[in-house]
C-alpha cells in the first residue's frame, strides 16, 4: 500500500467514521486498494472502498478531496 494511500486511509477513519446506514454498526474494514468509478460521459474518479463487517454494506471515499484534508 503506498504512502498516500495510507494518508488517505488514516482521514478516511478519522474524519469519516461513523455508522453504516444500513445496520448502524460501526466497524469497517478495506480501504486498502484504489478503485476506478465511472459513469457516463464524465471523468473516472479514484476511491477508496470500506465494507461493513456486519452487513457488508460498501461505501466508497473519493480520493481527490480526501487529499486536500487538513489534520
């Protein structure tokens, strides 16, 4: 895993935890590996995926704003 990707993983958990919307626990797991979102006629954005660990519920963190967070 790279160093940035490590970064962004670490705010992900710090600014970004709290309960899945779908079961309201509160424990994920992933964010390890990049993914490639696309849709339609627009540009693909990078980011990160976490699963819930209960329901396996998938939430994903764009990586471009997540790099601009200040600690």
């Amino acid at each position: 895993m790279s160093t940035t990707v490590d970064a962004i993983r670490a705010a992900v958990n710090v600014k970004a935890h709290g309960p899945c919307p779908m079961c309201a626990q509160d424990v994920w797991v992933g964010g390890d590996r990049l993914s490639e979102v696309t849709a339609a006629g627009e540009p693909s954005i990078q980011a990160l995926p976490f699963v819930c660990t209960n329901c396996g519920f998938v939430r994903l963190h764009a990586i471009q704003p997540l790099e601009t967070i200040d600690d």
